[in-house]
C-alpha cells in the first residue's frame, strides 16, 4: 500500500456484537428514529448529541476549512466523542454515509479515516453507509428489512417535523407541541422493538394518530410571517450546523416550515431513471429504479393522506408535482448535491403561502449555490412575491452578521404583508 493510501478496517460480524457505532446527527429527529432502527437490528449505536464552537474547533484541527461545512461538522463531533473519554477506543466504530454521487459527499469518508491515521487511531473501523455498493463490512448490511424500516423511520421523522412546525408557534402551552415529539419517538421507539408500526399498513395508523395528536393541542391562531428553509441536506436539519435556525425563526415570531427527507430520498432514487433518459444505461437499471421510486412514493402518499383529513395543517405537495415546478426553471441533469430538487422545494413553499424563504448553504458548495442561490432571479420572475435570503454557513461565518441578513428578510416579509393587508382593504 503506498504511503498516502489510508487503510480500511473491516467491521466484522464480531464486532457487531462488541463495538458501539458512533453516528453523527444530521437531523435530531430523524436520527432519533433511524438510530432505533439500527439497534431494533442488533446494533449497539450512540448518536451524538454534542453542540457548540468546540465541535468546529475539532473539526479544523482535521479538515482543511475550505472543505464542505458539513464534512468538517460531521468528522469534527465524531473526533470530540472519541477524545472525550466516554469510549473504549478498542471497541468503537464510526460509520459515515457514502452518496456515491459526483459531489464532494462521496469522498467524507476519507477525510475521516485521515483524521483518524493523524490522531493514531486508524484501528478504528468506519462504515460506508452506501446503498450504490463503494463500500462494505461483513459485520454491518443494508438489508431490504431495514430500508424498509429506515423509510417509515424517516417519513415519521417527517411527519413529526412538519406538524410540530404548524404547532409550535400557536401552542397555548409553550413546550406542548416539543413534548409530544418527544413522546411519539419515546412511543415508537417502543413498538420499532416490539417489531411493529414498520410496516405500511400499521404505519398508516399511526400517521394518523400522530395527527390527531398534533391536532388536539390547544391553539391561538394568530398571523404570523411564515419562512421555509431549504439548502444543503446537512446544514438545513442540523442545529449544530445552521446555528439553531428553527429555534432563532421561533424567537422572530414567525411559522417554520421545513421540506422533509422523504422527497430527498426519491429525488436521489429518480436521479438515476433521469440518468437513463439522459445519457442511456441499462433497461434492468431503469426498471429496478422504477420499482424502487414507486415503493418510495408508497410513503409518501401514506404521509400526505394521513394530514387530508386536517386542514388545518399545510399538507406537503407530492414530489411528481415539485418535478413539475422545477421543469419550468432548471434542467433535471443539474443534480448534483441537492440540485433541482433546492429550487422546487423553494417554489413549492411559496406555493403554499411559504414566500419567505431561507436558503441554507455551506459557503463553497458550489452545486447548491448554482441551484439556491443561482436561481433566485429565476423563481422572482415567476414568483414575484418570492423574499429569498441565501445564507452561508462556515467555520469563520459569525451567527449575528447570519442572524442580520435574516432579519432584514423578515423586516421585507412584513413590509410586503403590510402591502398586501392594505391593498385587500381597498379593494
Ligand atoms: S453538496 Fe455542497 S457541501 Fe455537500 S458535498 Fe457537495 S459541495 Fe460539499
């Protein structure tokens, strides 16, 4: 092996049995449910909750700080929990996700097995969580089960998310809407080791019951500002990442909605169809993507169906009609990072009476400020009611001069109700 080569170490099927895997937390909910998953699976998993300036100040001794934002997140809180003394070095394992697309994501994995070799640590094995086959461990599979049970984990998460998004600013008990969050993933957490709520026909009931749980908090409505956030996959979820943007919206006093992963999923299945009719592949590719885009679509029609019966709350459009949108503006080969799908979701949100938008991007992510940033002009010219504010986030980025930009955005989003209220007396 050449010197600048970095070694892999195999996760063994006895590791499995004697190692804690150490995830880093890219979206507190939904992580909350997929570590669950995990274990339901025989894993021991440790999420890692740890925030602050620390976690960045780790992550630089690593990664070089003009490296995606969220590599240098991600490898710096996996190298804070290994110094932190909680863990027995010999039995840990970090595990990273491998997108195995043309962007930068694919290569994070290295970036960490390097952190580890500089530290001495490179017995530490690192598990590639891939499903386009770069990487595998005999100790750690992706097995149809767990996808299976991955997704309605996820699309939980996304339900949880939206509604207490809808919630939490009307709740007349402040903390009601978090708590009940807490206590459905306490709940399903439950039943995910009891071997239940995973499958179609027994999640559908308990999308249901989550809404009708959401739906019985007491409320005052009142007319708040409402702001989607949209962006790079990391930096959108993760507090840690975009500096508590969600709770800091709640502060202004506005109404957070936030698109869920669910759509992200089918974008990067529909990719590779897109692929195909793009630039040609095999039919048996295509027809298995197809197979796969349609089970994922399952979900999400569960999803939206489980909030028809409540109004009350701004139900997500389906990802066949954010396509729609997206077609009008960009091309469906832009696809790398978030690609097309960032500028759908922007549309969507303002569809659905979101015009405020923040979108979240890693300083240097080149894909996404080609398809946020980059298509801001585009979407005003169809969307004239569009306020967008992008804001990047990076190691030396301070949160006042982010918090700034976006107040001036809500001080023009009040401006234009402002207009708009009295433009509707008059006429
Ligand atoms: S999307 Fe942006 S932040 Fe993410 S890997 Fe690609 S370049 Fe880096």
């Amino acid at each position: 092996m050449a010197e600048h080569e970095l070694k892999k170490v195999e996760f063994t099927k006895e590791m499995k049995k004697t190692h804690t895997i150490i995830t880093p937390n890219m979206a507190p909910i939904h992580f909350e449910l997929i570590k669950n998953v995990m274990e339901s699976f025989g894993y021991k998993v440790d999420l890692l909750r740890t925030q602050g300036r620390e976690i960045v100040d780790e992550g630089l001794k690593y990664v070089h700080n003009d490296t995606c934002y969220p590599a240098l997140l991600s490898i710096g809180q996996m190298m804070h929990a290994l110094h932190s003394g909680k863990y027995d070095l010999d039995k840990v394992a970090l595990i990273m996700s491998q997108t195995g697309g043309g962007c930068r994501a694919s290569n994070y994995i290295h970036l960490l097995r390097k952190a580890l070799k500089q530290d001495g640590l490179d017995h530490i094995p690192v598990i590639s969580l891939n499903i386009s086959g770069l990487e595998s461990n005999a100790g750690f599979k992706i097995t149809l089960p767990m996808i299976r049970r991955a997704l309605a984990a996820l699309t939980y998460g996304d339900l949880l998310l939206l509604l207490k998004n809808q919630t939490k600013p009307y709740e007349v008990r402040k903390g009601q809407s978090d708590d009940l969050v807490q206590k459905w993933i306490t709940e399903l957490t439950d039943l995910f080791a009891q071997n239940k709520a995973f499958s179609q026909k027994e999640s559908k009931v308990y999308y249901d019951k989550i809404a009708q749980s959401f739906a019985a908090i007491p409320i005052q409505k009142t007319n708040k500002i409402k702001v989607g956030i949209v962006g790079e996959i990391y930096v959108k979820y993760s507090p840690l990442a975009n500096n508590n943007l969600e709770d800091f919206l709640y502060e202004q006093g506005c109404e957070v909605m936030v698109p869920g992963i669910l759509g992200f999923m089918i974008f990067k299945v529909d990719n590779r169809l897109e692929d195909v009719n793009l630039y040609g592949g095999s039919i048996a590719k295509k027809n298995a993507m197809s197979l796969l885009k349609w089970y994922f679509t399952k979900y999400e029609n569960d999803l939206i169906s489980a909030l028809k019966p409540y109004p009350q709350f701004t139900c997500p459009s389906p990802y066949s009609h954010l396509k729609e949108l997206a077609g009008d503006v960009i091309g469906y080969g832009c696809k790398m990072g978030e690609g097309w799908l960032l500028t759908a979701e922007v549309m969507e949100l303002i569809e659905n009476g979101y015009e405020n938008v923040v979108c979240a991007q890693p300083f240097g992510c080149l894909p996404n400020h080609i398809v946020g940033k980059g298509m801001i002009r585009k979407v005003k010219e169809k969307m004239p009611d569009a306020n967008i504010v992008p804001i990047d986030y990076d190691p030396s980025a301070t949160e006042v001069n982010q918090e700034n930009r976006i107040k001036l955005m809500l001080a023009v989003a009040q401006e234009n109700r402002d207009r708009k209220e009295e433009e509707n007396k008059k006429s």
